[in-house]
C-alpha cells in the first residue's frame, strides 16, 4: 500500500497583512505557567507500540534534514541528499507493514553554496531544497544582501528560505523595523516558502517571542522556526508552545494557517514525539503535515530508525546499523 | 490498527500502564484483608467484610474488612499502649522511622500508584505524577519535623491517640497528609481510610510492618461510617481529624461537641477560579483543566466556579471548549488519558442530578463532541455558562468533572462573587498585573490563594479552609499545632484577698446612679430587653445594674463588628498597634478605680489585675505588627506567602475570674490582630466590662469593632455560637456550656475555643493563633 501525504496543498499562503500593534502588545505570556504545561505534556500523552512507529514514520516526513556545518562539501551533502530520499531501509519499512511506503523526508536544508548540489542530487523527488539565507546564522550582514542572498537562493532552485531575523528588533522593541525587514524577505522569497527564525535562545523572555511570532506572521510568514541550531539555547518546548499559540491567535484573527518548525537539540526519537504531542495539542491533526510542520535537524533520523528497529523486531539496535547520511 | 491507518490519523492508541504486579500483590493476599491493629493483621470482630470494587470497571478487586466498635476498642487500646512509648521517643528516632517511610514508598512507588488507580479510578498519570511524589515528600518534610521538634515546638507535647478518617478522592495522599504530623508529633494514630478506596492503606499498613514501626503506633481500621463514627465517638481518643464532606463534618462536630476532643476538619468546597481580562489566556484554559478536570474534578478544592471578566468571556470560553475536545476520558491505566472513572455510581447519579439541576435552571451545558465510554463509570467534562450566582451548580459542591461560569466587570465585583459561597477552601487568580493579583488574593476568604497556578500542593504549605471548608492545617509549621498541646501549666496571677479595710469613696453628697449599658457599633444603647440584671458584691452587697442582653443585642452587635471589620482589618498593624497603646494609656489613667471596681465585685485585691492588664495590651500591641507570616520553601518558583489573617468576627465569653485581664488578654490580642470582637463579660464583674466601654471610646477604637453585651452567658454564647455571620467563638465557662458552644457551632461550622470557667487565662502565643487562620497564596514568577 502505497501512503503518502501530498506535500502540495491548496491552502492559500499566509500573504501577511499591515502591521497591527495592537495584537503584539496584547500578548500575555506567564512563564511558569507556560514551563507547567510544556512540563506536563510529554506526561499526560504517549504513543506506543503500532501507534509509535506510525507516529515516528510520519515524523521523519517532517524531517527537514539538515546539514550546516562549515565544512560541508558537495560530497556530505550528496551523501545527506541520498538519505533524504531513502530515509528508512526498505526491509525496516517491511518489518513495520509498511513495505509499500514512499517516505521521504520534509526537505533538505543547506548554506546557499550547497544548494546547486543539493536540487540536483534530489532531482527527480518532490523533496524541496530549503537555504539558510538572510545572514544566517546571526543575522548582522548588511539588509541588501541578504535580500541578494535570498533572490540567490531561490533562483539556485531553493524552494524554500529560512531567514533569520535581526534580534535587536526585538530587543528594543522596534516592532516597525522587524516588520519592514521580514516583509522584505517575503518579497524577496517570490514563490518560495519562507520561514522566520525567531532565534528564540536571544530573545530573552517568552513574551519576545510570542511578540516576535505574530510580527512575523503578520509580514508573510509562511513558516515560524524556533532557532537557527547556533544559539546558545535553541528548541525548547516552552518556547514552542508560545509560538504554537501565537500561531493559533493568528489564524483566529486571519484564517491564514501559518507552519512551525522547531530546529536545534532535537536529537532523540522521543523529543521528536513530545514536538508531535505538543503541535497535537495545541494546533491539531491538520498542523502536524509537513505542509505545516517540519522538525530541524540531523542526528535525529538515525535515533529514529534506532527506535523503529526495536518496535520491528524488539530488540534494541546499533548506530552501525543505521545509514549514514 | 496497522501503521498505516493510523499514519493517516495520527491518533494516539492505548497506552496501559500494566495492573499485574498490584493484582499479584493482591492476591498475595488472597485478595481478603483483616483490620491492623497492633502490628498485627486480625480478622474482624464484626465478623463481616466487604468488597472494594474497581470504579473503571466495577470489578471487586478484594475483601476487607468492617470495623466494629469492638475492633474500634482495640486498636484505640493499642494505639494507647504504643502511645506511653512513641510520645516519648526521642525525636530524632521518630524521624529515622518517618524517613523510612517515605524511602519505603519512595521504592515501591509505582505499586502504590497502581494499585491508587485500581481502587479510585483516577488516572496513572496523577497517581505516579502527582499523589504518590506529594505522599513521599509529606513523609521527608514531616520527618524533619520529628527531627526539630525539641527545639521548636519546645513546650509542647503530643496529644496522645488521634483518630483519623480520610476521604476516597486522593487515599494516600490524605493519609499521609493526617498520618505524617500526627507521628512527626509523637502520637499514635487509628486511621479509617474511606469505604470506597481502603487498598493503599492497608499496603502502607505493610510497609509499617517493614520499617519496624512499633506496634500500635499506626493502626488501620477499614470500614464504613458505621466505623469512623464509632472512632469519633470513642472516649478514649484525644483528637479526630477528617477529611470529607461538609455534612459529616458537621456531624462530627456535634458529635465530638464537649467531649474535650480536639478536632480539625477539611471540608468541601466551591472554590473560584477568576480570569482577569489582562491574563495570559490560554495559559488560564490549562489552569481551569488542572483546577476542574483534576481527579475527575472529585476534589475539595477544585475551582469549580469560573469567573470570567465578561469582556473576554466569549473568547475564553471558545479557547476552553476547544481545549475541551482535546481531553481524553477513558481506562485510568491508560498513560494517555486525563480523566479516569467517577469513584461509584452513587457519585455518578449525583453528578447527573446536579447537571439535570442546572439545566432546568437555565444555564447553557456544553460538553465535548466525543463520548464516553459506556462501561464504567464515566461522565464527561462540562462547561455549564450563562450560570445565575444563586444557581444550585453554582453554589452546591458537585464534586464531578463539572465547571459553572459566571462573569464579572470589575475586580471589586469578582471579589464579591468570589467571597459568595459558604466555603472557603481555595481561590486561583489569573492576572498579569501583580497589583491586581495580590489585591484580589488578600481579599478571598480562603485558606489557599493560587496566583496564575492551581491544585499546587507542598507538604511545606498548609492547608485548609475559612468558613464551611473546615478549621486547622495541614502542612507546613501551621500544621503542626494540630497535633501538640501545650506542656507548661499557664502561669497563674497571685491572688491576694482585698483587705478587710475596703477602699471608701469619699461621700460627702449621696452618689449619681450609673446606668451601664450595652456598647454596640461605638455608641452606649439601652438593651432591647429593657431588663437590668442587679450587680452583687461577694459580701451580698449591691453594687449596681447592668443590661440584661438578649438575642437581638447581639444580633446587632453581630451587625455593627461585621460592618467594622473590613476596614479594621485592612487598617495597618501599626495603626492598630497605637490604638492598643492608647488603650493602656487610658486605662492606666484610671487604674485605681479599675482595681477599686474588681476589689468591688470580686473581694480580690485588683491593682496587680490592673497591671496585669495593662502589661496585656502593651502585649497585644507589641504582637500587633509582629505576628508575621512566613514564606515557604515550595519546591516551585515561586514565593509561598502564608498570611496570618484575623479571623473575623468573634464572640468571646469571658470567664467568671480576671474581668479585667480576660478582657485585655483574650479581646485586646484579637482586636490587635484585626479581628472585630462580640464580647460578654464576666458574669461575676460586668462592671469592669462597662467601665472599659469609656475607656474604648476615649482610645480611637473604630465603632463596631469591639462591642459589649452584658447578660446571661449560655444564653448569650448560644445565640452567638448559632449567629452564620460570626466566624469563632471563643467561650470559657462550665463543661455543659462548651459543649453546647461546640454543638450549635456547627451550623456554619464557625472555630470555636473553650476554656475553662475559671483559673489562669492562656499563654498570648496560644491567643494569637487562635485570632488568625493562615492564608497560603502562592505566587509563581518568571522574567
């Protein structure tokens, strides 16, 4: 039996709106409250047996794989591209009743130089090319040319741009600025799908990135992501939860359905599944399709086949046993 | 299911947390357990036994046994015998055994969890995550307690046997909640676990064996209220403490009324749960899923009223039924699920007469789109709005997964819905605005404040109820007092007999006849009775009249102490404070003709009284802004205010002995703290009461909040012990007169204090306790 979500959707995108300050300052975040449910919630869901593999198959179809390191090369990423169109081994597939099963990750995410190697190594899949761009990862290169980086990227067959914004503007508050900035990515992005990195590690409080959240929705967002993975504190759930509520506020006041994308730390099988639980719970069955929610990450796949061993034939597995990517 | 149909749902799928090893612990058993008494297992007396079933499935999980009053004389003898050694066990031995407990349970945790969720039906996920950590640490606290109690509780002693009956909604937990002060304290403990959830008592029962706990020390007597009113009415018990409805509350009460039997109850409760416009919303909706679908919502405490600001309500109600949806009833074994089963059938019909209740009278239900299982006892979660405040469900205690909603505009008015209850168990607050917050915090009349938190418990912070919700604590140091009495015998005052050669006033001209009357609301009135009682010395000499007071006086001073109280209370200690001092001042002006009066009326030489009196209310003064809370060390962050709150209003009968210093002592030390004061004077000297009357106007005491009725005092104490707008009564007179002070409390279950009719007056530190109930609000923070 052949299963796939179809990753093209007719949701119109997020097209933003004008700035209303009113819905940033609106925003309440009481930490201890928000750290009580991000707490409670990994306890109060479980996924077991049939119903954890399931879950952990359609979590690597959010996966979106990812290599960032400055040595990459266009070998490792030929290498991560491969394992992006195979991501689990066929006889695990097998094992799990899934045999049929044409999986395949969310997208695969590069630096801008890679990204040429990239569309052409997944040529032939419906797996897009997503570029960090936007003077990625901190943000502090001059305005235009992060918006030449992005142009770059889209017409080096990018489909999708994952820009980070300059945090200063929301550490001073200059909701205006963050604004102007992140409409000009969108600009920039044309058909491409953008996601905003809120680098929520350098925000300070929860309630910068509720803030944070809803300006970037509000400039045309078609992604929200916690973190660019470089932070010195990247995905947290607690952080995930104010921006899972910030994109619920949004889509009551707009009809728009704006994705989320936790990157950074998400190593392990289980933290996969609390993410799941948690877009689950605050957003629905709907926002847990890739089309709406992708995980950011690279070692996570093979703890995830680890675990997907052990639900096949319950015995516990090796890392050496798991393809590289 | 195969993976991938469930690939294309996403649903979730069971998740069993396995029953096996609490099943083969059972059986070990052969699933029949007898009665612990001593140390030792025995089979009933009664003979007779009964079933404890699962509520998920209604499947008999074991036999137990029913308590008789013969097995309830048994264990009373054992816990008494153990008692002559445990009361004197060092403390530092005691707290080897309580922290063995709690490493004990600590161990065997997920047995105790299980097999919780068997017997109540409330799910895995709060036994393991929730009761059993809670019961655990109640052990290690109280631990420290037995450690620390020479040198801090220093003075005072255990009471001896306490009889302990505890509810069905958390089993252990409130067994450890009555179980670890009592023998922290050195006292020994027959405890009756409620009928419907006897299994993790009887497991404790074990791992007392296991610890080595002397024999006797704690003793469980399963049954029904057949056997815990047997327990309470047992002479040879010296305390009881309960945990249950306020209907058998009261009946204990009137039950233990005059039996000398010290008595703590938490009691039932509509607790509100108020959402302030400028809340963090959606983490407001979480809150109301932890205060109402907590256990089922089967919970003293559970924030059964919602009061929503009415310009977020439509909003706040979509965001909770949305959230509604997401809840998931089913098998309490299931790690997945958020509400398990209703405890029995009998609480089930309830549940449904009370929502058949609220729909006839007019409020909107709304449950979630999903049902319930049919086996089982099950009901879903339910949001009743548009509820009028004088709508049943909104003012009886459902105890089910059922949430009123009201609306209020301003924090004045949600103060007021708020406080529209006769309970006073616990509130929880949302606002971001800590102005607003703490204001409304310290208006609620309830034992716990939750800020932006709810259904937070720490065995370091107390709990426990104003009004209908019960008196005493339990947790933290406040708790404590429950559990101990004083050693010292109370200091007396040497009485010297006046001399023979009694003070003569000068009488040139013949005297001006005095009337005294009654002073209520600030102003000298006439008694309604339009009687005077005559006044004689102890030589049979006349010595004047005073206003026989009847019920409608103290209805009206009732009236006037409750108008003044509220601003009394909020007035600063320090101002409170200076009327004290004043008050001295004042009355040390007139002292000789204070000691005159008492010498008067008593034959005892007054002016060391009159001292004795005055030393009182610079006492009372002093104590006035330093009887201070403490902030506890909760495992949270966040600050743990607990808040020594006057009382209210109080009636105080004074004793026959000490007119002067009783009225300095008892009614100076709770006006200094806040309270606003009813009180009858001596019957033997109601003249110095009288006299003082211009003394309290003279000294900026407000109207209203100490008023004077003189009269007879059973008579008087009766009308005040019964009046529901007096919070306590404090009554010292003969042994009938305690008892019938302690019967009629119960109507609104105001606290009440006997003393004896005469002899030496109570230590202040005993006073200034007895004048407040601790609040605990709880204040998380994070940048």
């Amino acid at each position: 039996m052949a299963l796939t979500f179809s990753q093209a959707h007719s949701l119109p995108r997020n097209p933003g709106m004008p700035l209303d300050l009113g819905m940033v300052e609106e925003a309440r975040v009481n930490r201890s409250a928000v750290e009580r449910r991000a707490a409670t919630l990994p306890a109060r869901r479980t996924v077991k047996k049939a119903w954890q593999a399931a879950w952990l198959l359609h979590a690597v179809k959010t996966l979106d794989l990812t290599t960032l390191s400055g040595d990459d090369t266009p070998g490792t990423v030929r290498r991560l591209c491969a394992k992006a169109r195979r991501p689990v081994q066929p006889d695990l597939l097998a094992a799990l009743g899934v045999e049929g099963l044409r999986l395949t990750v969310g997208a695969v995410c590069v630096y801008h130089e890679m990204v040429p190697t990239a569309v052409e190594a997944l040529a032939g899949t419906d797996i897009p090319v997503a570029a960090v761009s936007a003077g990625f990862p901190a943000g502090l290169n001059p305005h235009r040319l992060k918006l030449q980086e992005i142009e770059a990227s889209v017409a080096a067959g990018a489909r999708e741009i994952d820009v980070v914004i300059s945090r200063r503007h929301v550490l001073t508050g200059n909701w205006p600025a963050l604004y102007q900035e992140v409409r000009e990515f969108r600009e920039a992005c044309g058909e491409a799908h953008m996601k905003v990195i809120l680098a929520v590690g350098e925000l300070g409080t929860l309630k910068n990135v509720y803030k944070a959240s809803v300006v970037a929705m509000q400039a045309g967002a078609d992604f929200i992501k916690t973190s660019t993975g470089k932070e010195a504190l990247n995905a947290t759930l607690e952080s995930s939860l104010v921006m899972l509520r910030a994109i619920r506020a949004y889509h009551q006041a707009t009809g728009y359905q704006v994705g989320f994308k936790p990157a950074g730390g998400i190593r392990s099988a289980k933290q996969a599944l609390d993410w799941l639980i948690l877009v689950r719970e605050e957003l629905g069955v709907d926002w847990m399709q890739p089309r709406l929610f992708r995980i950011g990450a690279s070692a996570l796949l093979n703890d995830i086949e680890r675990q997907l061993t052990h639900l096949a034939y319950g015995r516990y597995a090796s890392m050496q046993y798991q393809p590289l990517g | 299911m195969t993976v991938a149909e469930i690939m294309q749902t996403l649903e979730y799928g069971p998740a069993p947390e396995a029953a096996e090893p609490a099943l083969d612990w059972l059986r070990s058993h052969r699933n029949r357990f007898g009665l612990f008494i001593g140390g030792r297992w025995r089979a009933p007396k009664s003979g007779t036994w009964f079933a404890t079933l699962n509520p998920a499935d209604g499947r008999e999980l074991a036999q137990v046994a029913q308590a008789g009053r013969e097995d309830v004389e048994l264990a009373v003898r054992a816990a008494r015998r153990a008692f002559a050694a445990w009361g004197k066990t060092p403390g530092h031995l005691r707290a080897r055994y309580l922290y063995a407990l709690a490493r004990q349970i600590q161990k065997h945790a997920r047995l105790f969890a299980v097999l919780e969720t068997l017997d109540n039906g409330k799910p895995i996920r709060e036994t393991r995550d929730i009761d059993i950590p809670l019961v655990v640490r109640h052990f290690y606290y109280h631990a420290g307690w037995a450690q620390l109690m020479d040198s801090e509780l220093s003075g005072y002693e255990p009471l001896g046997v306490v009889g302990q009956i505890i509810p069905w909604n958390f089993p252990l937990l409130m067994l450890a909640w009555k179980v670890a002060p009592a023998l922290a304290m050195g006292n020994t403990v027959v405890l009756k676990p409620a009928e419907f959830t006897p299994l993790t008592a009887l497991l404790f029962a074990e791992i007392c064996v296991r610890v080595g706990l002397p024999a006797g020390v704690v003793n469980i007597l399963t049954g029904d209220g057949r056997t815990g009113a047997a327990l309470v009415e047992h002479p040879g018990v010296d305390k009881i403490a309960f945990t249950g409805s306020t209907e058998v509350g009261r009946l204990i009460r009137r039950a233990t009324a005059g039996s000398g039997k010290r008595l703590s109850l938490e009691l039932g409760g509509k607790s509100p749960f108020i959402v302030f416009e400028d809340a963090d919303l959606d983490s407001a909706v979480e809150g109301v899923v932890d205060a109402i679908w907590f256990n089922q919502g089967q919970v003293c405490c559970a924030g059964s009223r919602l009061l929503v600001q009415e310009g977020i309500a439509d909003g706040f109600y979509q965001k909770l039924k949305a959230r509604m949806e997401k809840l998931r009833v089913g098998n309490p074994l299931d790690k997945a699920v958020d509400i398990g089963a209703i405890i029995a059938p009998v609480q089930l019909e309830k549940i449904k007469r009370l929502v058949q209740r609220g729909l006839e009278e007019g409020a909107e239900l709304w449950q979630p789109s999903w049902a319930v299982p049919k086996e089982g006892c099950f009901y879903p979660p339910t949001l009743f709005t548009n509820v009028a405040p004088s709508a049943t469900i909104a003012q009886e205690e459902i105890f089910g997964p059922v949430l009123a909603a009201l609306t209020f505009r301003t924090p004045e008015e949600a103060v007021r819905l708020a406080n529209n209850t006769r309970y006073g168990l616990a509130a929880s607050v949302w606002s971001e605005d800590i102005n607003l917050a703490l204001d409304v915090a310290t208006q609620i009349k309830a034992g716990t404040v939750w800020i932006n938190s709810t259904n937070l418990f720490d065995a370091a912070s107390g709990f426990g109820g104003y009004r209908e919700s019960g008196f005493g604590r339990e947790g933290g140091k406040e708790g404590l007092w429950e559990y101990v009495r004083r050693v010292r015998p109370r200091t007396p005052l040497a009485r010297k007999k006046a001399s023979p050669a009694r003070p003569q006033r000068p009488e040139a001209l013949p005297p001006i006849d005095r009337t005294a009357k009654l002073f209520i609301g600030g102003r000298q009135v006439r008694p309604d009775s339009g009687y005077s009682r005559l006044v004689y010395g102890p030589d049979g000499g006349l010595l004047g009249e005073v206003a026989l007071g009847n019920r409608k006086d103290i209805r009206n001073a009732v009236e006037a102490a409750r108008g003044g109280f509220e601003a009394w209370r909020r007035a600063s200690a320090h101002h409170r404070a200076q009327i004290l001092y004043f008050l001295a001042e004042n009355l040390s002006e007139r002292a000789a003709e204070f000691a005159y009066r008492i010498a008067q009326q008593t034959g005892q030489e007054g002016r060391e009284e009159v001292e004795a009196a005055i030393e009182a209310l610079f006492s009372a003064a002093a104590w006035a802004d330093k009887y201070e809370g403490v902030v506890h060390p909760t495992p949270y962050r966040n600050v743990t205010l607990a808040i020594p709150e006057p009382v209210g209003v109080l009636g105080i009968l004074c004793p026959d002995d000490w007119p002067l210093l009783a009225l300095a002592r008892l009614a100076g030390t709770a006006l200094a703290l806040g309270n606003a004061l009813v009180v009858v004077p001596s019957p033997q000297a109601p003249l110095t009461a009288t006299d003082f009357y211009q003394v309290l106007e003279t000294s900026d005491v407000p109207a209203g909040v100490f008023n004077l009725i003189t009269g007879e005092r059973d008579e008087l104490a009766q009308t005040l012990a019964e009046h529901d707008d007096v919070d306590a009564v404090w009554y010292a007179g003969p042994q009938e007169g305690q008892a019938m002070v302690e019967r009629s409390s119960a109507g609104n279950m105001k606290r009440t204090w006997t003393l004896p009719q005469t002899g030496p007056l109570p230590e202040v530190e005993e006073v200034l306790r007895q004048a407040t109930q601790v609040k605990n609000i709880w204040v998380p923070y994070g940048a």
